[in-house]
C-alpha cells in the first residue's frame, strides 16, 4: 500500500508518535502528580483488536480507575518503579541464578548479551543508529542509550520527522524514515521486550507496569505490521 497523503495521513502520524511518547515516558521514570491525575482524566482508548494491547490497557484502565487517593497512588507507583526497574529492596543475596531476578533492568543488553548486565558494546550500536538521524535520547538517571524508554523515544522521533516532512509536503523523504523505523523496531525493542516483560512480572507488586509492558508489545506488533504494509509510495 502506498504513503497517504493530506490531512488524515498527519493526523494518523500524530497518534503513533503520542503512542509511542506516553510509553517512551512512562518507561523513563517514575509518575509523577500531574501525568497521574492527566492519566486518571484521559478519556478511555476504544479496543483496536490487538490482544496485548487491548488487554494491557484494560488493566492499566483499571488501575487508573481505582485510583482514590492520588499522593498515596503516586507513591505505590514511585515504590514499585524503583523495586522493578533499579532493583531496590531486592535480597543482595538473590541472583538469576536462583530462579529469581534482582530486578527487571530496562536495558537491551542485558536480556541479549547473556551476561544479565549492561554491554557497552551493544548500547554503542544503539548509539550510532541515534547519531545518524540527529537523536539524543532524554536521558535522566538512565545509563546507556539501549534503554527502553530511548529506543522508543527514538522511533517517536522518526515518526515526528515524517510528520514535519508531510506538513511540507515532502512525501518523498517518509520512505526512508520508515525503512528505518521498521529495522530499528524488529533489531531493537522488538527483539527484547518479551523477555523484559517477563522480568517486570517477576518483580512488580502492582498491575501497572506489568499491563504497561504488554501494551507495549501491543504497540509495537501493530505498528510493525503498519510499517510493513505502508514503508513505501
């Protein structure tokens, strides 16, 4: 199927890149009072027949609409952000290779190297795929660029460039974007999300990130299978 055109086609890029911008944020760091209450008061998603998706954010609806107290929610979600992704209040003395994990570290590397820890090598390749399309990750307390929040923010940028080339009416610049959105996405996120989803199961003491993780893979199996039918004119 060849690139849209027009209005619908700019507003069909709008909501991918707000796709991936809330679960690029909401991997990065903790919520804070202002997105929760934004969260609480966003209106509700209508299924769009994806499984995981329509699934993970059911449960985080859920979540969001048991939400009373939102300083005390605010909280819960801070202390289970830093017990599933930093690995604070694990047993020291725990380790993979007891059946358990210390926690659910949200680096590419560490579910591809084999070695449970970060690989400078292969956030350096990350790395290079960012500096040749102009991208800095925003990268607060976060240690390497194959973090997952930077590699869907990365792809949130991709598709903010063609929204900036379809507003100019450069169509012709969109397949190249596209070619490397899908390339990045199956080598990337795609390739490791799984695997990480499963840890954030192990560690997690609320719903949210577990629902967050398979809204995630959701989004990412529906828009690799966009990419693929609409890469090229």
């Amino acid at each position: 199927m060849g690139i849209s055109k027009g209005a619908a086609f700019i507003g069909e890029l709008e909501d991918r890149y707000d796709n991936y911008a809330i679960l690029s944020r909401l991997f990065r760091e903790e919520v804070d009072k202002e997105l929760l209450v934004d969260l609480c008061e966003s209106p509700v998603v209508e299924p769009v027949g994806q499984r995981d998706f329509d699934e993970g954010y059911g449960r985080i609806r859920a979540y969001l609409d048991g939400v009373d107290d939102v300083s005390k929610k605010k909280s819960e979600l801070a202390i289970d952000y830093v017990n599933v992704f930093l690995g604070y209040g694990a047993d020291p003395n725990v380790g993979d290779d007891d059946g358990k994990i210390r926690a659910a570290y949200p680096y590419e590397s560490v579910y591809t190297s084999g070695k449970k820890t970060l690989t400078s090598g292969l956030a350096e390749g990350v790395t290079l795929d960012y500096r040749a399309y102009g991208f800095k990750p925003n990268k607060p307390r976060i240690l390497a660029d194959d973090h997952m929040a930077c590699e869907l923010e990365y792809l949130q940028y991709l598709v903010g460039c063609e929204i900036a080339y379809a507003r100019d009416g450069e169509y012709d610049q969109i397949p190249a974007l596209r070619d490397e959105e899908l390339k990045f996405m199956i080598a990337h996120p795609r390739a490791w999300i799984d695997r990480f989803a499963a840890a954030i199961d192990q560690r997690a003491e609320v719903d949210f990130y577990p629902a967050l993780a398979q809204m995630a893979r959701g989004w990412l199996d529906m828009d690799e299978a966009y990419l693929k039918e609409n890469c090229h004119e």
